[in-house]
C-alpha cells in the first residue's frame, strides 16, 4: 500500500494532465526543453520533464546529459528519495482518517463508476479505501498511463535523481510532497468528487485520449508553443480538473518556483533544475516569469 501511494504522490501533480500514448513511437532522442538561465554571474539549466516514462526515453538528448554531468546539483520539484516526507504528506493530506473511506465520503453513483473502473485495473477496492479523491483520481490516470506503456518508476525526473545520486551529488527539493498536496488538501468535498467524477470521465473519453497523445508527442518533439496550444483548446472546455489543473497546478505554482530558481542561480553555478515541461509555456510560464526578473533566458535544446 505504502509503496503505490508514493508513486502516486510522486507523479500527482501532473497526472491529472497526463500524457497517454503508447511507447513504442520511438525517437532517437528523447524531447523536453532545456534552456540556459543566466545573470551575468551564475548560469542554470532548467530542463521540462515528463513526470512517468518509457524505456525509449533514455538516453535525453546530448545538450541535457551534457549540463546533468556537470552541474553540482539537480533542483526537483521534489526529492523522490525522502520516502519518509513523502509517507508524512501523505498521511496528512492523501488519506482520510480512521473510520472514513471513499465509501462514506462519494455519492452511490459516483461509487458506482468508481468500482466499476477499479475493476477494470483489477485495483482492490480495499486497498485504496482510504484514499481522498483526488488521489483516487491521480491513482487511476498513473494506472491508465502505465496500461498504455508509461510507468512512473521510469520518469524523467527520477532517472534525473539517480543520475545526480550516482555521482554524490546533491537533490535540490523546489517544493517538496507537503506543499505540493496541500493545494489538493485546500479543495471542498465537493470539488475532490468532481475532480474524481471528471477524470473518470476523460479516462473513457475519445477525444480526451487524442489529445493527452497529442501532448506527449510535443513533448518528445519539445515543441512547447504545440503544447500550449493544446493546453488553451483544452481549457475552454473547462472541465473542473482541466480548470484546477491550469489555475492551481500551473498558474498558482509557477511564482514560486521562479522564485525558487532565481535563488539557486544566486548560490551556486550550473544547478539542473528540472520542472513539469507544462510549466514552461506561456506568458506565465517559468522562462518568462525568470525573464521579468531581468534574468537571462534562452532556449539551447
């Protein structure tokens, strides 16, 4: 049980937007987009991810393996290795209490579509009785992505982890799993079981399932101005998790983890630092915000 709701929780900010495809379209590299941020003293490398993976991911692109050898840390939006951080969030913002489940908190015809879609994944309904909706909702999305041929356990940001860990160097938390579940803490009863309602919804959903493939296509390409457009279509229709997913997880995040960035290129030289690739489009995206900062920002890959 512990171990399924850390690779929930590791993979919850981005997977109620969750590319869905299948992984044998293969590419001789794999996409993101790394940009060079400088300040006339400092250089770091922000670098967009995905937050699951496929074998055919690796290796990232020359220009990103180049600046992961040399940096002296690599900045996550959280450390996957503090297994004890993540299992404290957890038990804090991830689980009702004793005595509650989804069973006493969802109405029967959400229950319904709920065990129906449990059965589908051959997920134990009392295994997750626990869980609030909003991971339910993350759990399912993880299960549908890896049935299509992604797995959490291969995302880009772990590989990065283990990569900088190999090496004896540090990982840098921009935020870490408390902060991160406490915008999902911060939603009504109400809006949890929309939240849930909907994404079981878009799981079954055609043109949802086209349009999640269509996003983890710009990512290998790095296509970023392609993912934006697909982020806008998708945001009229507003759906509650589509809405929460802009005005919450990107919107509301992305200050403060410019913040966090320009600080690191402060203290130390060459920090990878390695964020949602969701994060970097847009006016309000991270090269811009740094860029408003009047630091310097260009894309090398």
């Amino acid at each position: 049980m512990l171990r399924r709701l850390i690779i929930v929780s590791l993979s919850c900010l981005l997977c109620l937007y969750l590319p869905v495809a299948t992984a044998q379209q293969t590419a001789k590299q794999a996409g993101g987009a790394l940009f060079r941020v400088q300040d006339g003293h400092h250089t770091l490398y922000l670098f967009g991810t995905i937050h699951v993976g496929a074998a055919d991911f690796y290796p990232l692109a020359p220009e990103v393996m180049q600046a992961l050898e040399r940096a002296p840390a690599v900045a996550l939006e959280l450390d996957p290795t503090k297994l004890d951080s993540l299992q404290a969030a957890i038990e804090q913002y991830g689980v009702y209490p004793p005595g509650q489940s989804f069973r006493t908190a969802l109405s029967a015809p959400l229950q319904q579509q709920l065990l129906k879609v449990l059965a589908q994944y051959h997920i134990d309904p009392k295994s997750i009785e626990r869980m609030r909706p909003w991971m339910i909702a993350s759990l399912l999305t993880v299960e549908e992505a890896e049935g299509s041929g992604y797995q959490s356990q291969l995302a880009v940001d772990s590989y990065l982890a283990n990569a900088i860990l190999k090496r004896n160097k540090p990982v840098i938390e921009l935020e870490g799993a408390a902060r991160q579940m406490a915008l999902f803490a911060a939603l009504s009863p109400a809006q949890e079981n929309l939240l849930l309602a909907d994404t079981i919804k878009e799981l079954h959903d055609a043109e949802s399932a086209t349009e999640l493939k269509a996003m983890a296509e710009c990512w290998r390409r790095g296509d970023l101005n392609g993912l934006a457009e697909l982020l806008n279509d998708k945001s009229d229709k507003a759906s509650f998790v589509t809405r929460f997913t802009k005005e919450v997880l990107l919107d509301e995040r992305n200050p403060y983890l410019a913040e966090r960035i320009a600080d690191l290129l402060t203290q130390q030289d060459g920090v990878f630092a390695a964020i949602g690739m969701l994060h970097l489009t847009g006016s309000n995206g991270l090269p811009a915000l740094l860029e408003q900062r009047g630091l310097k920002v260009e894309r090398i890959e």
